[in-house]
C-alpha cells in the first residue's frame, strides 16, 4: 500500500515564499509522473505542475516562472517551491503520484494541504 503524506503549506503574505513537500511510503513500487493539484474555494481541482520520471516538467500558465517542481527518487519524495506568491495562489494543494507495482498503474494522492496567502 502506497501512502503520500504532505507537508509545508501555511499564510504568508503576499510576495513571500512556500515550499511543499509531498513523501511516499511503502515498497516495491516504481513512481513514474509526479504531479501538483490545487483546488480553490468554489472552483474545481486544477494541474499546477507535472514532473516525469525523466524529469521533464510542465506548468501551468498561471504559475510559469513562479513555481518550480523537484523530485527527489531516492527519497520518493516531490517539491513544489513556489515565490512569490499571490493572493490567488490560496487554495488546498494535493499532490498526486502515479505508481506501477506488480504490472498495475495506480494514481495516488495526498491528504491536502492549505496554502493561504494575504494580500
């Protein structure tokens, strides 16, 4: 079983820096594209960033240039460092995994974690 365990969201203001981790646990998986989501209050979840395995990345326009996605393998770990931030950015932030173990692909996806900024 594959468990994704978020961490770093919080308020800042306006201009100001968050960096989000998001860690799996477990074994004998492969993580193939590690990805971010936001959803705001009365909007649907939206792709911010994808990371591939090759570590090709892709983001969304409303990010680009602000956002920047990592991934670590051997920690099985991806970041999302993101500055500076606006007041639009406020959302809960999921991150999302898609894993192959035992011949099955299987997205995974985080608890959430809110990112509040002020303006």
């Amino acid at each position: 079983q594959v468990q994704l365990v978020e961490s770093g969201g919080g308020l800042v203001q306006a201009g100001g820096s968050l960096r989000l981790s998001c860690a799996a646990s477990g074994s004998s998986f492969r993580i193939d594209t590690m990805s971010w989501y936001r959803q705001a209050p009365g909007k649907q979840r939206e792709l911010v960033a994808t990371i591939t395995s090759g570590g090709l990345t892709n983001y969304a326009d409303s990010v680009k240039g602000r956002f920047t996605i990592s991934r670590d393998n051997v920690k099985k770990t991806v970041y999302l460092q993101m500055i500076p931030l606006k007041a639009d950015d406020t959302a809960v932030y999921y991150c999302d995994m898609l894993v192959s173990a035992f011949g099955i692909r299987k997205h995974y996806w985080g608890q959430g974690t809110q990112v509040t900024v002020s303006s």
